[in-house]
C-alpha cells in the first residue's frame, strides 16, 4: 500500500480502546513508564533479558503506548528478544544517552503543545509516550497517542543536543497526523497529491508554532529550482492520480517511480535530490494557501482534514513573480 510516512510513522487506524485522555498542554508529560521498566530489566539482565522477561516484565505491564507500537513493530517478546541480542549495545547507548534526554525536554513538549492549542483551539493533544521496540520504527501517531521509538531515535540522533531537535519536530509534525486522524482524513483519492499535502500540513502548522524552518538544506537546495519542481510534480501526480491508497504499483513502474520521486525515499531520494522533497513542496502549496486565506483558522483545519485535494493544489498553485508559471 502507498503510505506517506517515513521511519514508520504511519497512520494507523482510528479505532482505540481505552484512549487515554487529551493531554493539558500546561501540565503534558513524557510518558518514560515503559522505557523506564525497559531500562530497569535491561540492567537486571546485563543486556540478555529473555522473551519470556520481556514479556511478563515489560509488555504484559505497558502502558497504552506499548499497545499501540506492538503491532507491526515490537510484534512480540521473541522478535524484541532477538533484537536486543543482535545489537545491544545501541539499546545500552539509548538507556544511558537518549532515555535522560527525552526526559528533558517536557518543556518543549509543553511549549509546543501551547502553541498547537493556540493555533487549533479544538482539537485533542495526544499524550506522549516514549517506548523501546524492536529496532524497526522511530514512532508512530494514533488518535490519542504519540509513540516514540527510542533506540530508533537514539540512533538517528546520537546526542542530547540532535535528539532534542528530534524529538520538537516529533512533537510537532507527528502530532499534527494525529488530529489529520481525529479530522478523517484519508489517502482514498489522489494519493500522491494528497500525501504531499498531508505532510505539507504537518511542516507548515509545524513551523508555525515553533518558528523553526523544518529542513533548512533541503529549503535551500528547493528554493531556486521551485518552477521545475513544480512542473515535474505536476506531471508525477497525474500519472499517479488513478492508484489509490490500497493500490501497490508494480515496483519499478512509472507510478511507482513518480511517487516515490517525492514520498517515501528518506534513505534513497533520486540522484541529486534531498530526501522526501515532497514535504517541502506541500508545505509551500499550504504557505500560499494560508496567506490567500481570509479565515486563517479554517485554512489551520483545512490542513487536518485536506477534503479536496485538487481545490487546495489550485489555490496554493505556484506563480512566477510577476504572472503564473
């Protein structure tokens, strides 16, 4: 299935049981309870904990952040035992580093989840959980919750300082596709026009609670090429615009190569290009968008719900200074 997200950090299904409560952005915390368990068992067992461990000890006891990274993540206490012993020394280094970093920064968290209520007043913070799993996700968004993947994360971001920008961009864009989630959105038509304004979205409202540009290099590389971009981008989505998101084109194919010219390809993005180039080019549909916009909070909730693609494409529609393009 075509799917938008990197690292794993897909949208899952709305359903929940037991959803915890909206997190108050004044007092909103970083949920360590499992990471912690995690840590506790790993130093009981000098790095060997067992499956059987694993599962009495760590995630029979989780938290509702466990149950939303285990499917298709963790999977299960031998997957995650077999993880552990294939490298253990980076889920020692994410204990010892990145578990006290990411204990650190509930004042991010907080500023930023302030932020976010300011600009969408009604919609419902999720709470943060920080987890270790199996190795294979940095995280993932559910109506609800926000789940990190620490040893993940540990390993993008080796320091306190880079986890610390990872971890603003995570409690910004990722919480951004929870409220796309609680809005209904979903990827049924146009599938790359629509991932490229979903993850656009998430940049944009990202960038505007935080001030901070979400991937400066790969702005400055875009920047000057903007009206080659645009037509290549034109082209690529009409050529996709007959998949849908249950679709898997054949690999290879032009469709194939048309979406994953923009989405998708955080570790091989075409000859020349920065990665996932398809974030910027949403965030800037999404920037002409708001500022032709007389009601920008509508055009905020415009942003969660993306209702007609082509409508938001025509408004947000790349000009060259001085006429079109």
């Amino acid at each position: 299935m075509l799917r938008p997200l990197i690292l794993a950090l897909a949208l899952l299904p709305a359903a929940a049981t037991n959803r915890p409560p909206p997190a108050d952005p004044l007092t909103a915390t970083i949920h360590t309870e499992d990471a912690d368990r995690f840590a506790a068992l790993f130093a009981k067992t000098k790095g060997k904990p067992t499956a059987a461990q694993l599962k009495r000890e760590y995630l029979d006891k989780g938290s509702f952040g466990i149950g939303v990274f285990t499917p298709g993540r963790i999977v299960d206490a031998d997957t995650l035992a077999r993880a552990i012993a294939t490298n253990p020394t980076r889920y020692a280094q994410a204990i010892k580093t990145c578990l006290p970093a990411a204990k650190a920064a509930t004042a991010d968290l907080r500023a930023i989840y302030l932020g976010l209520h300011g600009a969408l007043p009604d919609v419902k913070l999720p709470q943060v959980y920080i987890v270790f799993g199996a190795n294979t996700s940095g995280g993932t968004a559910k109506p609800g919750a926000q789940v990190l993947g620490l040893e993940v994360l540990c390993r993008l971001s080796p320091t306190p300082e880079k986890l610390r920008q990872t971890l603003r961009h995570f409690f910004a864009h990722e919480t951004v596709h929870s409220f796309q989630q609680d809005a209904g959105m979903t990827l049924a038509r146009d599938p790359l026009l629509t991932a490229i304004l979903v993850e656009g979205a998430a940049d944009f409202i990202a960038q505007l609670v935080t001030g901070e540009e979400p991937d400066a290099a790969r702005a400055a590389w875009a920047t000057p090429r903007e009206a080659e971009l645009w037509h290549q981008m034109q082209a690529d989505i009409a050529l996709t615009r007959r998949l849908t998101d249950k679709d898997d084109p054949e690999e290879g194919s032009p469709e194939a190569k048309a979406y994953a010219r923009w989405i998708g390809n955080y570790s091989t993005p075409p000859a020349g290009w920065p990665p996932e180039l398809g974030y910027w080019m949403g965030l800037r549909i999404w920037q002409r968008y708001y500022a032709a916009a007389p009601d920008k909070h509508a055009a905020l909730r415009a942003m969660l719900a993306v209702r007609d693609p082509r409508a938001i494409l025509a408004a947000g529609t790349y000009k060259r200074r001085g006429g079109s393009l």
